[in-house]
C-alpha cells in the first residue's frame, strides 16, 4: 500500500499499524498482513501464503467458518464494516481471544473491491469483561439473598416464628448455605434453638453448653468476631471439644456469627458450606449482613415474647384458679389468648356457687386489647363474684357491677352475660349487658339462641343511667347443654357475626355430648378457623342427663314457643321412645294428648315447655307424660257447644288417658296424664 491509496489517511495508518493491520484483495483473493498483524496471529514470516485459507494455521475451523459468514453478510448487504470475535491457537498451546474489524471498499458502481482492517489481542478485555460479569452477578445473588431474608424474617414475630422461618422449607437455599446452627445466650450458657441440614442432627447432643471459649461459636460470641473457618479438620484441632462431631459431618467450610443486638450479643449463627476453598470479601460482607439481619428479628422476637409472657401472666392471674364442682351436671372452661405481644384482652369467664346448690355462670370482656383491660377485667369479675354471692338476682348483680365500674378511674366499658342455673329443677334466669346471648343443644341435636333480652354494657348503663336489666327465664331439661362465649369465637374478618353464630351452632351439633370434650371440640374447630387475633372465653355447662332406669326409662324434650319444629320433634321423639320401650301401640294416643298439653301450654302461658314422659312399673307399668310450663294459672275443663272451635283439648286428654292432673312445680306447673301399658307388653 501506498500513501496515494483512497481511503486511508496517515493518522488511520498509525492506528492500525499499533494493532495490526491488513488488507484483503476480493478479487484476488489475497490477504495482506503487516508486521502488527503477523504479531497477533503468531505467525512467522515463512509460515503464511497471503491468502485467507492461510490463517487456518492458526484459526480453528468453526471460528474461521464464522468470520466468513461475517464477512459474507456485510458484503450482500452493501454495509460499509463489519465486526467479529474469534479465538487464535498460539504456537505454544495457549488460546487467544481475538477481535477483527473491517472496512469494505468498494468501486464507483458499488463492487466491492477490497477489506481492510485491523485486529488486536482482545483476551485481556474479555477477561476482564467475564470478571465484572461474575462480579455483577455475585452482587445480584448476594443482594437477592439479603432481601428474601429481609422479606421472610419480616413476618417472624415469636422467636418460634424465627427459627420456623431459617429452618423451613427453602430456608437453606434462601441464605444460600448447605446448613445452619443458631444459639442463644441464655444465663452464662449457649442453647441451640435450631439447626438445619444434613448430618447436623448430631450437634443437638451438645444443644447447651458453657459460654467459655472452648467452641467456635462461643468464641465468636464472646469475642464479638466472626470466624471463616475453609477447614474444619483444622479447627477440629484447635478445638478438641468439637472434633469428633465435625468428623461426622459432611461440610467444608462454615462462617461463625456473633448476632449482635443493641450493643449485646444474643446468640450466635453458624452457616456450614460444601465445596467451598475460601471466602471473599464480598462473601464475608454477605454472611455479616445476614447476622445483622437474624439479630434484629431475634432481638424483636425475644422482646416479644417477654411481653407475651408478661401479659397473658398477668391475664391468668385474673382469670380463676379453678372451677367449683357442681352437682347434677359439668362444667368446662376454655380461654385462649390473643398473639399480639401485650395486645391481650378482657374477656374473662367464672363460675359460682350461689346458695341453694344453685351456680353462676358468666363470660364476659371489658372493651380494649392491653393490660389495662386485663386489670379492669380482674377487678369487675371480682366485683361480679361479690354481688352474685350475695344472693342477689341476676338482674341487681348487673346493675351493681355496671355502677362499680362507671366509679372506677377508667373510660372502659364492659359486656357480660351472666346467668343463675338451679340443676335440679333445670331453672335458668339469665342476663347480658351488649352480650351475645348463650347457645343451647338439646335432646334431639337441635340448637337454638333463645331471645334474651339484654341492656346496655356494664358501665356505659349507669352513665346513662339506665340500669335496666331484664331477666329471661329458660328451662334447661336433663342432658341438655347451654354454651357461652365471647365474640372472638364467632366473628372473623370479612364476614358478619351471623355467619360465625351459624358455624358455632353448626359445631355444637357436631360435638360430642360431654361438657369438656365439646369445649375442646369447639377449640379445634373455631379457634384455628378464626386465627389468634383476639381473646377467647368460652363456658360450657351440661345439665346431667336422667334416662331413668332400666325397668323405668325416661325422657325430656323443651320445645320452645317460638319454634315451629318443636311439636313435630317433640312427638317423634315420643313415638321412637315408646317403640323403644315396648309399647308401640300407644304412640297414637300419647302423641294427641302431648301435642293438646303442649299447644295449650305454648299458647296461653309467656314461654316454652318441657315435656317429659317415663315409665311407672309399679304397681301396674304406665306410661305417664307430664308437660311443665312457667305459669301458675291452671287449665280447667270447659264444655264447649257444638259450634265452639277451642276448649276440646284436656276433654281429649280425660278421653285418651286413664288418669291425668296438674301440680305445683316451683314458680310453674305441671299438667301429667297416664296411660295403661297393655299386659302383653310385659
């Protein structure tokens, strides 16, 4: 080439002569390299042809059949360059990254004439290039690690809650270890609280241990350092008390954390690693920022749970000890705190025994989720215990525990129901004050919320001055069971009180029979389908049940006025008993005369009524049905005139039965009637 040649400027000559320069004849197919560029093709002088074919002594085939097809597609596209990598086999074995760029040249018509170039030894820029790859993608592995842990640990609230979250499925894969150890100092000594990974079981054999130095992680602890351990038979030596259990496990290196909170240490992170020669910076920087981020969650669940254990402590200590035994029925109590730290609330229950051998229930919870509330709730229990073992009637007992409250230094209020059961006669009289009123499961597996009428809630009531507490009469027959709770049973998020009232009735009737096995029952059901977020009192009492003997056998059934199925429940039951007890053939009449006594009872008396039939052996086996209601007015037989609609039913009764009466039951009556079992019935 000469300095007359187009295209090519003294300047461009100098630059491509510092790299290495050539010139390709297309027409001739001849290649022209300079002294450059014999330099980075390895070539000696007597080693190249001048022609392209001439480079594959140093070309490999694939990467010259590239640079063809480069060259090729610039040329038919009528580009101007054209670029391309490639490697070069040096003489002593060595590959070579390479880099080519071109120039096409072509005639006044647009052949192309000639390509000339340059290329260079590119293996230090693509060294470099493939070290900042490595280096950003180290940074991203390690900046996702640090945020899927900052993310999990983020809704770690119990220390439990921790140790679930680095021990749990994807937990090692998220830290990016092969197993893990955490402690915690605890009075002078090391407590392993998790571990994870394979063959990492062994170390829960040294799960406490003195916090003396003579481990490594006792060591980093104490000496607030982390050690980056790449031989762990060498630290075996250093540490003998450890030797023999790192020689059962399968790990190569490990990173010994000290987990420093607010200036203390408060336990210790191991992460154990296979395959692993050493640590650099940036990897040590990683496994420091993890510790920090475990200690900060730590510390939170640490300080958490003291004031979990602060507050439910002082819960328990207002709710009572024990419940009194009571007879002619069971009791069981269940309460279940709330999981946000001190967020624990009032909700409390009691039981009482009131003179007379009757018993006091009550559930209840002061407004508010603190151990303010949680006081409060102690105090008006107390208060509410007081008043009911006065002798007073359910009504007063409110009205004195809303004025108790409303004097003490608080804007807090309360709702309560609160009742007085007599197991013997199945009597109830209760109240509430902004309450949900009690469930009841009968006989038959029906349940019901009978209507009770209610007043404001303790406190606000005599703000208002409206101490007004109506009582509500109920009849608890034999084997029935009435449950009270407070409204965390029944209300969740997103849905409305009706909704959870349905599912508590629909688990009552699913439940067993005994007082303390539907307790639980209702436990296991509601609890974990609500969630923890607030407090729970739950009370269940069961009248015992009375089946009679076996040569006299008995049955009770309540049927409420303002329910439809009752009267059909009531006389199926009476006819399944007496096909039970032999004497099929009365179930006519028995079932006419029970539904004339218990429409008369549910018409003309304010309330529902029980019915209850048995069997009288003796002197003669009768069957004998007696119908008990609230009211003391007796029926009376009437004659009633051809045209006359109602007055028929005790003349059916008389008609229907061979004895039939009506007796004084406490603050009601009961009208009774028998009927003869036939001799062949035995």
């Amino acid at each position: 080439m000469t300095e007359s040649e187009p295209g090519i400027g003294p300047g461009e000559r100098l630059a491509l002569n510092r790299m290495g320069s050539f010139v390709w004849d297309l027409a001739r197919g001849a290649l022209e390299l300079d002294a450059g560029g014999m330099t980075v093709f390895d070539l000696a002088a007597g080693e190249f042809d001048g022609t392209v074919e001439g480079l594959g002594l140093r070309v490999p085939e694939e990467d010259a059949r590239r640079l063809a097809a480069a060259a090729e597609s610039a040329l038919a596209a009528g580009e101007s360059a054209y670029g391309s990598y490639f490697t070069v086999q040096r003489r002593d074995g060595e590959e070579q990254w390479t880099h080519t760029q071109g120039r096409i040249l072509r005639r006044s018509d647009g052949t192309p004439e000639r390509i000339v170039g340059i290329v260079r030894d590119a293996t230090a820029e693509l060294a470099h290039s493939t070290l900042l790859r490595k280096l950003e993608s180290a940074r991203a592995k390690q900046t996702t690690i640090v945020q899927r842990t900052t993310e999990a640990l983020s809704r770690a609230v119990t220390v439990d809650d921790v140790t679930a979250t680095l021990t749990g499925a994807g937990a090692l894969e998220r830290l990016g270890a092969d197993g893990l150890a955490l402690g915690l100092v605890e009075n002078g000594t090391m407590k392993i609280i998790a571990l994870s990974g394979e063959t990492l079981e062994i170390l829960s054999e040294r799960r406490f241990t003195r916090m003396d130095g003579q481990l490594p992680l006792s060591q980093a602890v104490l000496t607030r350092q982390a050690r980056f351990v790449t031989s762990l038979t060498a630290l075996g030596e250093e540490f003998p008390l450890l030797g023999p259990y790192l020689e059962r496990i399968q790990y190569d290196a490990a990173a010994y954390l000290p987990l420093i909170a607010q200036a203390k240490a408060i336990g210790g992170l191991v992460l154990f690693y296979r395959r692993r020669t050493e640590f650099s910076p940036e990897e040590r920087n990683l496994c420091l920022g993890l510790a920090g981020i475990v200690a900060q969650s730590l510390q939170r669940a640490l300080l958490f749970d003291q004031e979990r254990e602060f507050a439910t402590g002082l819960q328990a200590a207002m709710l009572p000890r024990r419940i009194p035994e009571i007879t002619g029925g069971e009791i069981a109590v269940r309460y279940h705190s709330a999981w946000s730290g001190r967020e624990v609330g009032g909700d409390w229950y009691d039981v009482i025994a009131l003179p007379r051998d009757r018993v006091g229930i009550v559930v209840g919870d002061v407004q508010g989720h603190d151990t303010h509330a949680a006081a409060i709730m102690g105090q008006l229990r107390i208060a509410l215990r007081a008043y009911a073992g006065e002798g007073h009637p359910p009504s007063t007992v409110l009205a004195r525990a809303s004025r108790f409250l409303a004097e003490l230094d608080t804007e807090r209020f309360a709702t309560c129901t609160y009742a007085q059961v007599d197991l013997e006669t199945g009597g109830v009289r209760a109240v509430r004050a902004g309450h949900l009123g009690p469930l009841i499961r009968h006989n038959d597996g029906r349940t019901g919320w009978p209507n009770l009428r209610g007043g404001l809630p303790l406190g606000l009531a005599s703000v208002f001055e409206q101490e007004e507490f109506p009582e509500t009469r109920l009849d608890l027959v034999p084997g029935e069971t009435l449950v009270l709770c407070t409204d965390g049973l029944v209300e969740e998020p997103g849905t409305t009180i009706t909704a959870g009232m349905d599912a508590l009735a629909h688990a009552v009737r699913s439940g067993p029979q005994e007082a303390g096995a539907l307790a639980d029952h209702l436990s296991d059901r509601l609890w974990e389908r609500w969630g923890s977020g607030d407090d729970v009192a739950l009370l269940v009492l069961r009248r015992a049940p009375d089946p009679g003997t076996h040569r006299a056998p008995r049955i009770h059934q309540y049927v409420h006025q303002a329910d439809p199925e009752g009267l059909s429940e009531a006389r199926y039951a009476l006819r399944q008993a007496l096909r039970d007890w032999g004497v099929p053939q009365l179930a006519d009449d028995v079932e006419l005369a029970a539904g004339e006594l218990l429409v008369n009872a549910l018409l003309h008396t304010d309330g529902g009524a029980v019915l209850t039939m048995e069997v009288l052996p003796e002197p003669v086996r009768r069957i004998r049905l007696w119908v008990k209601d609230r009211s003391s007015v007796w029926p009376r037989r009437r004659t009633p005139g051809e045209a006359a609609t109602t007055g028929r039913g005790l003349l059916l009764v008389d008609a229907l039965s061979s004895h039939w009466g009506v007796e004084s039951r406490g603050d009601g009556k009961a009208v009774w009637c028998e009927f003869e079992a036939p001799v062949e019935a035995g």
